[in-house]
C-alpha cells in the first residue's frame, strides 16, 4: 500500500492509501482504500508519496553438500 507524506499547516502526517484524489467539493485532497475515504484535508501545503526502497537482494552463500553414505 502507497504511503504519503502531507504538511498541513499544523503538522505534518504520514497516511498509508491505495489512492489519492484531488476534489472540488469542500474537500482538497482526499485519500481512499478500497471504497472507504481514510483522510481528506482542506487546507494542506503539500503532499509526496513516499517511494518505497528497493530491498537488496541478500547474499546466496551455498552450503556444503553432505556426504552421501554408500
């Protein structure tokens, strides 16, 4: 799930959606997941959605094989 950074004028906050909408109807900046509204803010300064790191693969170190018994 994306995660977004917004300043508002008071703070700053940290919001985990599956999507952001700009609106028109009251409400600037609106985040939903699935269906549900999760924030909504009026007054913001701005908004980045944070990228997630790539995650580096971890080495691959083979072990010894076993001696097979005859």
């Amino acid at each position: 799930m994306p995660t977004f950074k917004v300043r508002t004028y008071e703070e700053h906050v940290t919001i985990e959606a599956d999507s952001i909408e700009y609106c028109l109807d009251g409400i600037s900046l609106r985040f939903t997941t699935g269906d549900k509204i999760t924030a909504g803010f009026s007054r913001y300064l701005w908004v980045q959605e944070v990228k997630a790191e790539p995650v580096a693969d971890a080495p691959v170190t083979e072990e010894p094989a076993e001696p097979v018994s005859e």
